[in-house]
C-alpha cells in the first residue's frame, strides 16, 4: 500500500519539487492536472478513502489530506511567483516613453467633441463665462433632488438612468450624471453669486440608437446674478450661436416648454435654409431645435443656499455631439465613439490649430 506515512511524505516532496521546477504557467497547469485533476495521482489516492476501513481511514485520511494540502499550497505559491515573474518581465519589455518627441509629421488628431469643446470654452470665455467641471459619478442629490426633480419624476426612472448598488456615506443614491447640471449646483453652493459660467462634459443615459449613444456630451450654461431676465437669456444663446457657427443670420425662436429645474423654460428652434436639399442654419425657411433652457426654478437656487429673491438666473442646455454634427456635417452619432482611425483622420483636427476668435473658432 503506497500510503503509509513515509511514502507519504516521499510522494510529497516529489510533487512538490516537480512543482517547483515548472518553468512556465502551462507547465505548472500540466503537473497540476497530473496531480490533483480527475484522473491525477494524488486524487485516484483520495478515491482510496473511500474503500478504507474505519480504522485505517482513520490512520491515514490525514496524511493523505495532508499530501493534498502540501501539494496544492507548492501549486499556489508557484503561481504566484511565476505570474510576478511575467509582470516584471512585461514591465521591463513593454515601456513607453512618454517623453519621446511626437512623430513628425503629427499622427495624432483632436477628435470633434474635443475641438467643438474648446470652441465653446473660447466663445463664452469671451463673454465673461468661466467654464466648470465636476464628478460624472454623482448622488441622486446634486442630480436630480437639487434640481427640483422629485423622486417620482420619470427622469428618475431605471430605464433612463444607469444607478450604482451603493449609497454614499450620507445614503444618497450613487449614479452616473444624466447632465452637466449637477456642476452647476456645485458651483452654486461653492460660490457666492454673481456667476457666469458653462458646464461641457460627458453624460449618460441608458439609451442607443444612430442619434442616442449611452454616454454623450453636454453643454450646459447658468447665469446667477440680480435682475436677469430671458431678454439676456435669449441675447446669449444668439450671440453664443453666431459666433460657433460663424454666420450674422442666425435666427432663434423660442417656444413654451416644461423642465423642472426652469420656470418659465423654453425650447429654443434654430432657423435653417435648404441649400442643394441640404440644411443649413441661417436664415427662417425651417426650423430645427436645438437647445432647452429657461429662467432657474426659484426652488433650484434656494435648494443651492441663496435667496431666490436677490438672485435669479438663467440656464440652458445642449448637445455638444450634435453641435459637433451640425458643424462639420457628421451624420451618424455612433462613429464619434467608435475609435475608427479613418473617421478619426478624416473629421479630427490638428493639434496645433487651437480656436481663437480672432483666428475663426472654425477649422
Ligand atoms: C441649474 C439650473 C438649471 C439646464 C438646462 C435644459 C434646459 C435642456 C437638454 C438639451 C438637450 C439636455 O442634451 S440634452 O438632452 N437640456 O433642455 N438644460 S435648462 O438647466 C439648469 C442647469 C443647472 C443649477
């Protein structure tokens, strides 16, 4: 019989050096299987047990084990070292360094989220707006509670929104931001009126399809000051639009509507004309909409610390992805984050042309 304790501990050690000397991770997965696989040594040594008398069950069952337990530490502790091994050899071989000189010419291009973001950032810096950023992982607090959209609201809605397990320290619902808005009310909370400033970012929203995309970008604007009025609201958007898309013959028309963080809100259509059966913004012969926005729900800016009665405001908000189309003439959302290198080399940018005002915001 093979298991008394000295041939035990003989087939032990034996395992154990043929463990210690696998060379490779499939190796030592070969003398794992030959050991403790279905048909392995040291398991055809367990099935043994099983035919045993009480008494030598009794004797043995231990060191048999035992034998196992030795067997499959050696198999761990080999795994281990052999996968350290890997890393650092992956470390040493697989370097990048960051601060080689970029290839001449560039290969790199600045995709048109990127440049349409920085476009906005110099036409509103322009205006005296700063731009602000905040976390795209957010409670349901500064996302929805704050802005006036109570728990029953269909925005709150599994469908739309994609929800963590967890709840932060206070309880709050962690979440991925549905919009920029909640930055917003960071800033509001964090800084004393008069604000100017815009909010571009990523968003999400569980939705797809060739104009929905589970993850998107916005551009959200808020102004916080005494006195303001949708006279400056409208200013703004006309301003703001003529300078992005470079034409004096933007019209707006802004038309009654409902969001709960504005009151009252509107929707804002921009005016096109039919070029060669294509649309093109300017002019008043159609009309395609554009933005939300409206004056800030007095409940959002008390919600935020500051009394509705000195302070009002006004918001909007929209797309960047389908500004970015509206401008450079891109007609499938979903190829923006496809990371498609003839997408990318055809409508990116180059890196050295940075938007100025003076030099066209344009490409
Ligand atoms: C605060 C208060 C109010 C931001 C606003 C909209 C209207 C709006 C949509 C446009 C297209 C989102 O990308 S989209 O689907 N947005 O219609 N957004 S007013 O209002 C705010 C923001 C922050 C503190």
């Amino acid at each position: 019989m093979v298991s008394d304790t000295h041939a035990l501990d003989n087939m032990s050690r034996e395992w154990r050096a043929r463990v210690a000397a696998a060379e490779d991770l499939q190796a030592l997965e070969t003398e794992r299987v030959a050991a403790l696989g279905k048909q392995g040594a040291i398991t055809a040594l367990l099935k043994t047990l099983g035919t045993m008398s009480a008494e030598q069950r009794q004797a043995e069952g231990a060191a048999i084990h035992r034998l196992r337990e030795q067997v499959t530490e050696a198999i761990v502790a080999r795994k281990t070292a052999l996968e350290a091994a890997d890393l650092d050899r992956k470390l040493a071989t697989e370097m990048l360094d960051m601060t080689l000189p970029v290839s001449d010419p560039p290969q790199g291009s600045v995709h048109p989220v990127a440049q349409v973001m920085d476009e906005l950032a110099e036409i509103f810096a322009d205006l005296g707006f700063s731009v602000a950023t905040g976390p795209e992982i957010e409670d349901d607090w500064h996302n929805f509670t704050a802005l006036n959209i109570p728990e029953s609201h269909p925005a709150r809605a599994m469908h739309d929104t994609f929800y963590f397990d967890k709840c932060d320290g206070e309880g709050r619902r962690m979440l991925l931001r549905t919009h920029t808005s909640p930055v917003q009310i960071r800033t509001m909370m964090g800084q004393k009126p008069p604000i100017y400033t815009i909010a571009p970012g990523r968003t999400y929203r569980s939705d797809s399809d060739a104009t929905h995309t589970p993850m998107f970008h916005q551009l959200e604007g808020l102004v916080i000051d005494r006195g303001i009025h949708l006279g400056h609201l409208k200013w703004t958007l006309e301003t703001f639009l003529k300078a992005f898309f470079e034409r004096e013959d933007i019209v707006l028309r802004m038309r009654p509507s409902y969001f709960p963080f504005t009151e009252p809100s509107a929707e804002v259509d921009v005016g096109y004309t039919l070029v060669n059966g294509r649309r093109v913004l300017g002019g008043s012969g159609g009309w395609m909409e554009l933005l939300g926005s409206g004056m800030v729900h007095p409940r959002v800016i008390a919600a935020c610390g500051l009394d509705p009665k000195e302070w009002q405001g006004f918001a909007f908000g929209c797309g960047i992805d389908r500004l970015a189309m509206l401008k450079y003439g891109m007609d499938d959302l979903r190829a923006f984050f496809d990371g498609d290198l003839r997408w990318l080399r055809h409508y990116g940018f180059s890196s050295l042309d940075v938007p100025t005002l003076s030099g066209g915001v344009g490409a």
